[in-house]
C-alpha cells in the first residue's frame, strides 16, 4: 500500500503584469533562489494541455556544496565526500491556471506550508526580476472547520482582512467587494474594524458560514437556494464589507484574522488556521494529483457558489 501525505489548496494571487504564461514560464525555465543555507528551485516540470491544462512540478530544495558519509570498503573506513546540489526535499505540486489554484505536498520539518508557498512565490517573481509583477499564495480556508472556530465566539472585537483582485472566479458573497477591488483598480485592500464596546461587532458572519456549510451535501437548485440565502444574511448587515473580507479571504484571495471573546477570555481565528487539504499518494503519478486536486477545487467551488467570471 503506498504511503501517503497531506497536500494543501492554495490561490496564486497574480499582482501587477503577473499573468498565467509569466507563471508557467517561471516553473517551466526555472531560475534559483538562496534562502540561508539552502537553495530552492523547481525540478521534473511537465506542462499538459494546449491552455494548459494544468502544470506539473516539484518545488527542490538542495544544498549547493555537501559533505556525506561514505564507506571506504578497500580500508574498511568511514570517510566524507563533497557532494554539489545534495537533494534534501521535493514537493510535489500542480498549478492549475483556469482556477488560480496550486495543490502542494507539505513535507515536515524540510517543506512546511509557510516555506513552500514563500519560497514558490518568490521563485516567481525572482524569474521576472521582480519587474511590475508581484505574486503571492494564499491559502483557501477549511470552512467546516473555520465556522466551528467562529461559532464558539460569544463576541467579534476586531476584524483585520487583506484581499486582493479575484482571478478567475466570482463570489456572490463577497460580489460588492470584488466589484470595488476591481473598479478602483486596486492591487489589494484592507479592512480594519474595532468594536466600540463589550458588545462586539454588529456581523452575521458565523450564520452566513453554517448555512454555506449546509451546500456540502446538496446540488443544483437546494445548493443555489442556501448561497442565496447566506447572500441575504450578509446584506442585512450595516455594510457587509468586513464580513466579505473574510468570505473572499477564506476563499484564498487574501488572509483575515478574527479577534473574539469565549467565555470572556480573547480568542484569534486566523483563515490561514484551517487551511484546506486532502491526503494523497506521497509519490503521486502527476495524472492522479490533478484529477483528485481539481475534485476537490470543484467542491470548493459548489460550497460557496464560486463561479467564473
């Protein structure tokens, strides 16, 4: 039976020139990047489709110059060699441009989620020597698991989201902030909110969530009809705008943080804490890891109405 490992759903957010072609010219002609003693670079890249349809890659990381131990056989002695481009780890990923999305192996304690969304960003952008383009990965949130950690705050204090322009998909909950993501032209936004006293801020957040919660094991109509409703909850807030920030946060196109009460002590909910992810073949043929990662993509998009534009 093959041993298997956990890989995460992330967005990758495309800022100034930053298009697909630039993305995948990076991964196909990748460059290097030093990061304290290590280097990182992209390995065994495979384009598929005319589009196309998804990219095939592993994100190495590999120590220039290493010493390994080696066994004299003739002396019967220990001895050490000097070793160029050691191989220390390899994630394995696919990039899927029609969804802005990127499906990742997280490696303990060699390529951890932070590192690897960081260093493959960075790889991006060091390719186009960082001229007008900007790139980012943000993780897509869990929302079975993020609704359990807001349900159990009895008051919303502070409310800190950054979003940036959705690309590709559209998301009726959060449609008035994309529209003025979009309008002004904007590379990004920043929502800060406060409460002014004990009682909290005045959101439906927590209900706009368990209902979108309900879509899961629905279809067609029965699903339209409970993102319809989470759409009316949101709007019968003052605003909706730092509720939206959350929603479009959650849906990979940015990060949020969430402050609270629970049982009068404070309470953090970050969209980054319940980061989605499936467990899957730790080898993977690259066949299988797009066939599983844009199932899973899809039922991210059923759950919260997420549509093309």
């Amino acid at each position: 039976m093959p041993q298997t490992a956990r890989y995460y759903l992330s967005r990758v957010i495309k800022l100034g020139e930053l298009d697909d072609a630039k993305i995948i010219n990076a991964i196909r002609e990748p460059v290097s990047i030093s990061r304290f003693n290590f280097d990182y670079t992209f390995i065994d890249v495979e384009v598929v489709g005319k589009r196309p349809t998804y990219v095939f890659g592993r994100l190495a990381k590999y120590q220039p110059k290493a010493e390994v131990e080696v066994v004299e056989t003739r002396k019967h002695e220990q001895a050490h060699r000097n070793v160029a481009n050691l191989l220390v780890a390899a994630s394995p990923f696919v990039f899927i441009p029609d969804l802005s999305a990127l499906a990742y192996q997280h490696i303990w304690h060699q390529l951890e989620r932070e590192q690897f969304e960081q260093y493959f960003a960075d790889l991006i952008i060091e390719k186009h020597g960082g001229f007008f383009v900007d790139c980012a990965i943000r993780p897509i949130s869990d929302l079975r698991s993020f609704v359990v950690k807001l349900s159990r705050l009895d008051t919303i204090q502070r409310i800190n989201a950054t979003v940036f322009p959705p690309n590709p998909l559209f998301g009726p909950l959060w449609k008035s902030l994309g529209e003025y993501v979009r309008t002004r032209n904007l590379a990004e936004v920043a929502v800060r909110e406060q409460a002014q006293d004990p009682k909290g801020i005045d959101t439906r957040i927590s209900e706009v969530a368990e209902t979108l919660l309900s879509v899961e094991d629905a279809s067609g109509k029965s699903a339209e009809s409970a993102i319809r409703k989470a759409s009316s909850l949101l709007s019968e807030t003052t605003t909706g705008i730092g509720d939206a920030a959350i929603l479009m946060a959650a849906d990979g196109y940015g990060k949020a943080t969430i402050e609270g009460t629970q049982n009068k002590k404070r309470v953090t909910v970050r969209t980054r804490d319940t980061h989605r992810s499936f467990r899957f073949d730790r080898e993977p043929s690259h066949e299988e890891l797009f066939t599983i990662a844009r199932a899973e993509l899809e039922r991210v998009n059923l759950e919260r109405g997420l549509e093309h534009q």
